[in-house]
C-alpha cells in the first residue's frame, strides 16, 4: 500500500505506462493482422500517438524520480491493469481486432479520467495536462473504432463464410 498521496500517483503512473506498452503492442498486432486499409490506418495512426503517449508517461514518472527501472515490471503491471497476457495480442478476425482495440482504448480513456483527478488532487498540474491531451487521442481513436462496427462486422462474415 502506498504511504502518501505522491507514492499513489506514481503507482498509477507506472500503471497508466504498463496500458501504454500494451497499446504499442495491440496496435502494432492489429495493424499487421487487419487485412483491410481502412482499418489498418486507424491503428498505424494510433501506434504514433501511442508512442507519445509512452514518452509523456515516462516523462512525468521520470519527474517523480522514478527510473527506467520502475517501468521493467510489465506483467505485474499488466495484471494490475486488469488485463490478462492474452490481450496484448489481439485475435486476428477483424471484429476481434476492433473490439478488442475499443476495449483498451475505453481502459485507456477511464484510466486518464481517474489519473487526470488523482494528479489535480495532488498538485501536480504537468500531469493533469498529460492525461488531458492523451485523453484526447483516446477518444478519437475509440470514435474511430465505432465507427467501423459495420466494416468490421462485414470482413468477420466474409473471413467466416467467404464472399457473397
Ligand atoms: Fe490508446
């Protein structure tokens, strides 16, 4: 258990980097297993942010002193996520691909809600902007996703049964 407010927003620091990792690994998956443009630019394009994602992270991690070190741990991290090892890779059906990925983008997008408050809480105004623009991103990639139920339910049929 943590002692201070400080050691709880780093320990949801270091969780909001372990879902970074993971996202760099199911965009990165799902780009390669996507088998159709428009959905593969959705996540190229999200891989890019998440990239930043990682770094701005780190960078308030490194703020609070905590090294490179402290992110090393990522199955542990990943169980505390709530997230099991198999959904780092996402299945390779498209409609697993996107509901998966909107999955992790809605944990993204209620892990930056609670963090962006923790961090108001505790004073910490660098970190509230970080949460803030990542949210962002979030969002927009889940819109993304939403918008293309139709697609997808359309290639798992095709992938499931063959064209018409
Ligand atoms: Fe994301």
């Amino acid at each position: 258990m943590p002692d201070t407010a400080e050691e709880y927003l780093v320990t949801q620091l270091k969780n909001a980097h372990a879902l970074e990792q993971m996202s760099l690994r199911m965009t990165a998956a799902a780009s390669k297993a996507a088998e159709d443009d428009q959905l593969r630019k959705i996540f190229d394009t999200h891989h890019q942010q998440t990239e930043t994602h990682e770094r701005l992270i780190r960078e308030r991690l490194e703020a609070h002193g905590e090294g490179p070190s402290a992110l090393k741990d990522i199955a542990a991290r990943v169980a505390a996520v709530g997230k099991g090892a198999a959904a780092v890779v996402p299945d390779d059906k498209p409609g697993r691909i996107v509901r998966d990925g909107y999955i992790q983008e809605q944990t993204e997008i209620a892990s930056y809600e609670l963090l962006r408050r923790i961090a108001d809480r505790t004073g910490d105004r660098e970190t509230v902007r970080a949460a803030e623009r990542i949210l962002e991103d979030e969002r927009e990639a889940a819109a993304k996703l939403a918008h293309n139920w139709e697609r997808a339910a359309e290639l798992s049929l095709q992938a499931a049964v063959g064209g018409r």
